[in-house]
C-alpha cells in the first residue's frame, strides 16, 4: 500500500473527521447511524422512516434513486422524482441525505440535493467515476468491492483524494465468499485493518452484508465493538412490500431498538452515542 500516499496515516493518531452537516460528523467519538430503505418509493414511504428515525436517533436517511440491479428488468429507482423526494424530507426533517451516484451524469443533479454521495460495491473500480466524484464537493461514502481486497479497497478512496476530494467515508459491507447462508461474508477484520491503515472514518453496513434481517442488530453491536464509527442498515415501513432488498430490511421499531442497544457497547470502548434532540419549542 505504498503508493496510497493520502489515505494512508502519517502518524497514528492522525484521524479524519467528515462532516455532513453542522450537527453530524461521521469519525469523531460519536457513532453515526444511517438508516432508511434500500429505494425511495414515495415522498409517504420516506416521510414516515424520517418520522420514526428522526427520535431513534438515527442521524442522516439514506435510500436510493438510481439502483444498481443485478437484473435489467428490475426496477431501476425512481431517478429524478426520487431525488425531489430526498430533497423535499431533507428540508422538512433537517436530516442529512446519503443517495447512491451511478454515473458521472448523475453527480450535478443528485450532489444538489444529497449531503453525501455513495460510490456502490459494483462500482468501487469505475475509475473514471471516482475522478469525477473526487472533484465534487461533498463528502462520499465508498463501499468496499463485492470481492475487492483491503489493498484495492484503500487504491479507491486515494483515487478520490487524489482528485482533491478529502471528505471519504470507507465502508464494509461484505465481501463474496462460498456460503450463501449469509448474502456475503462481513469482514470486520478489514475494519479493524482499515482503522490502523488509514485515517480516515469507517463505517459497517451489516444489511448487505447478511442479506438477512434476523442477524444485523448483533452485527451491527459487533461492528460497533471492533471500532467502527457508524453504521449504514436498510429499514422500511413494511419490510415485505420493500421494492429491492426485502429480506434484509428492519421494520422501524427494530430500527430504534437496535439504535438504542448500540449505546452501551459504544460507551464500553469509550465511544458516545447521539442523544435525542428535542424538537424546539417555539417562544411566544
Ligand atoms: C445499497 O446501498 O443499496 C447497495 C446497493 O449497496 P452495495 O453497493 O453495497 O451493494
Ligand atoms: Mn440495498
């Protein structure tokens, strides 16, 4: 890994901090969460996941508008219409947004209205995408390669430094392997690895990594444990109607629930959590 000059810590206790809005920064002592669908259905769908998340707290909303589907005949995302709906729960809930850019086409429009742009597993080595992503100016959330090692994984987020981009998220999310029991193998050693490598903040989606709902609250407490500065898990009003990824989607209760267990294993290795903020009481 010696030519990742930028990604790379100088001294170990050089640590990154990327901010995605004036109350929420992702690599500080507080653990961030990320929730919401695997796609935007509806302006109703979001409004009611931000309704729910808002207290858990959950910290910013993701979901997205351009979906990278294994099928062509799937349903692709919601593209324009879904973004006007990011932008419309964003203003209404003063929440951050976390939205997928498939193409460099896409980053103008959706970087207008989303606080951070995720760069998809299946495009951790589009290259010419992590050039283009490394001259916008918003803070990316890499997700690691379906089957990229941790070497590959570190050359991609120095691509986006590289082009003047220093605000990059790195996130695990699983990687390939024989068993289908799990959708793919969550490889908590890789964040470890990635916390000592580099200095820049990781997060854990333990959603794509266990493709199963029933695992991911101990998946994500274990995440947590390893050193992980947040976490990204797919949610949904009714996780069975989900359009994409229903297996893996926590109802919203289960979201709380799982939002609030983080707590104590955040604290036991000297981490804090997000408090509820209250809304404000107008003064009359
Ligand atoms: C997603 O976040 O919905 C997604 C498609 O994730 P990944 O790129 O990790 O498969
Ligand atoms: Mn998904």
């Amino acid at each position: 890994m010696k030519d990742a000059k930028l990604v790379v810590k100088s001294e170990s206790h050089q640590n990154t901090i990327v901010h995605l809005s004036d109350h929420v920064a992702i690599g500080g002592q507080k653990i961030v969460i990320i929730g919401g669908p695997c796609t935007v259905e509806s302006l109703t769908q979001m409004e009611t996941v931000a309704q729910h998340l808002q207290f858990a707290p959950v910290q910013a909303l993701r979901g997205g508008v351009y979906k990278p589907r294994t099928s062509p005949y799937a349903f692709q995302g919601m593209g324009l219409e879904g973004l006007e709906i990011l932008a419309e729960v964003r203003k209404r809930y003063e929440m951050p947004i976390v939205t997928e850019v498939m193409a460099i086409s896409q980053i103008e429009e959706i970087a207008a209205c989303a606080d951070m742009l995720q760069i998809g597993s299946r495009n951790m080595q589009n290259f010419d995408l992590l050039k283009a992503i490394g001259q916008a100016n918003k803070p990316v959330l890499l997700k690691r390669g379906l089957a990229s090692t941790i070497e590959e994984f570190v050359m991609a987020a120095e691509y986006i430094m590289s082009y003047g981009n220093p605000n990059v998220v790195l996130c695990e999310r699983g990687i390939r392997s024989f068993d289908p029991y799990t959708r793919n193998v969550l490889d908590l050693g890789a964040v470890v690895a990635l916390k000592q490598i580099t200095h820049l903040p990781v997060i854990v989606d333990p959603s794509h990594a266990a493709g199963k709902r029933e695992l991911i609250a101990d998946l994500s407490r274990g995440a947590i444990a390893c050193g992980a500065d947040g976490l990204i898990i797919e949610c949904h009003p009714e996780p069975d109607k989900s359009v994409s990824d229903a297996r893996q989607a926590l109802t919203l209760d289960d979201m709380v629930n799982l939002v609030r267990s983080v707590k104590p294993v955040a604290e036991a290795i000297g981490r804090q959590v997000y408090e509820i903020q209250r809304p404000q009481l107008a003064i009359a």
